[in-house]
C-alpha cells in the first residue's frame, strides 16, 4: 500500500469512517469474518475499495475497532462497580446487568468481539484485546472472591471457575439474543441476576 499521507478529520470524514465501522458490523455478524471481504465492505459503503483503504489498513483493522470500545467499557464497568460502596450481592446484579445492557447500544459488536476474537490478526491490537478480556474475567472473580471473604458468598468455590460460569453464561445470549423479539434485556438482567444471587433450588 505505501505510506499515506496524513489528513485532518473533518466531520465528513468521521462520517465515512462510522458509515464503514457500521456497515462492516453487519455484515461481519451476518456472513462471518472469515467470509467478509474489504470489496464487501466497499459495496455497502457504496465506495471503491480503495476508499476502504483510505480509513484502515484492512479488514482486521476495522473488526478491532469495531470490538475495542466495547471491550474498553465493559472492563471500566466492572472496575468501577468492583470499587462501589454496594454490597457484594448489589455488585454482583450490576455487574450482570451492564452486561446485559451493553447489548442494546453494541450488540453487533459485543456479537462479534465474542464469537470471532481469534480473527484479529494484527499482533499488537490482538494482545490490546487479550488483556482486556484477562482483565475483565480476573476482575470477576475478585467480585467472587472478595464477595466469599466478606461472607456474602459461599466459600469452597473456586472464584475464577465461578466467574468463568457466569461470563459463559451472559456472553452465550449472542447466539440467541435478538432485540426486539423475545424478553427484554431488563428481564433477561433481571433473571440472570437473581439466578446469579439466589440460586435456582427451593430452600
């Protein structure tokens, strides 16, 4: 490709780039990254490709853009729960509910961060990504951890298996989530949570 010539972005621009971000999202969620082609993207966009190229490097480039700003606001989530003054059980709702919430302004991106991280090729935003996923499920089970230690939560469990059952749990609704139809993402919260925090047996 060469070297390309530095450029100040004006509001047309933006608008183009967040027009390409989008239009690849849906159809990465629709044909899979694997199958999605920087000429896919063009043609949605109603550009050549060449213009693609004008904005990002290549079609791994513009997945990790589409996955880092959600990745980002989910870790700066569960920090900052994590450091509340709630109660362990609170915690734990809220966490399970930002999660939950997160699907209705990203859920094309959520979908795909989830489903295809291993597509990110290029090495330094692929090990940006694997931090930040190392991150959030560490700081899940500190959320377990500190939550046994305070008493509110059964001791004996290990907290990263927990904290593993629960992301498993919350991240397999982008293989059956779909807005509008169905329960609500408030009901879904509200389930998980109370089946997070109470259990499911009678006592």
């Amino acid at each position: 490709m060469g070297s390309r010539m530095p450029y100040r972005k004006s509001e047309g621009q933006e608008s183009r780039r967040d027009e390409i971000l989008r239009c690849a999202a849906e159809i990465f969620e629709a044909k899979g990254v694997g199958q999605t082609s920087i000429e896919d993207i063009a043609q949605a966009v109603g550009v050549k490709r060449e213009a693609i190229y004008y904005y990002f490097k290549g079609r791994n480039e513009i997945l990790a853009e589409i996955v880092l700003p959600q990745s980002t606001e989910l870790l700066n989530a569960i920090q900052s729960i994590l450091e509340s003054e709630q109660s362990f059980p609170e915690k734990l709702k809220s966490a399970i509910k930002f999660h939950v919430g997160s699907l209705a302004t990203g859920y094309l991106e959520l979908t795909i961060s989830m489903r295809e991280p291993a597509s990110i090729s290029e090495s330094e935003r692929l090990e940006q990504l694997r931090g930040m996923w190392k991150s959030y499920s560490n700081a899940w089970a500190d959320l377990v951890r500190q939550g046994q230690e305070s008493g509110s939560f059964k001791p004996g469990l290990d907290p990263k298996m927990v904290a593993f059952g629960l992301l498993g749990m919350l991240n397999w609704m982008s293989r059956w989530y779909q807005p509008g139809k169905g329960a609500s993402l408030e009901e879904i919260a509200q389930t998980y949570a109370t089946l997070a925090t109470q259990g499911l047996v009678e006592d």
